[in-house]
C-alpha cells in the first residue's frame, strides 16, 4: 500500500512539474500534493469545490492519473 501511495506521489509530482503554470493539471496536482495527507479521505466533490474545477474535470484528471500510472 505504501509503494502505491509514494507512486501516485511520484506521478503528481512529475505532472506539477511538467504542466503550465495555472492550468488544470497544475492546480489539480499542486491541491492533491499539499493535501497528501488526507488524499484517502477526498472526494471529488471536494478537490473540485476546493480547486475551482468542476467535478467532471476532477474525474477526468483521476482517470488520467490512473492510466498514466
């Protein structure tokens, strides 16, 4: 479980760093990253709500995430 987490970690962070500045991608991954955390208990009506995207961007960005890794 522990790998798992350090990878997603991994992932987000590579992503941060390889996105411009203010898009999606970049303000996704730098809230998820500052909120590692508590990234098990976040949903996506909260990273949303949190991030100023809407739900369906969120989804879309886990799915990515989840197929890049």
């Amino acid at each position: 479980m522990e790998n798992r987490r350090l990878s997603l970690l991994y992932n987000l962070q590579n992503l941060y760093n390889s996105s411009d500045l203010g898009s999606v991608d970049y303000q996704l991954s730098r809230y998820l990253i500052d909120n590692y955390q508590e990234i098990d208990s976040l949903n996506t009506f909260d990273v949303a709500e949190e991030s100023s995207v809407s739900r369906i961007i969120v989804r879309r960005f886990y799915q990515h995430l989840v197929y890049n890794n």
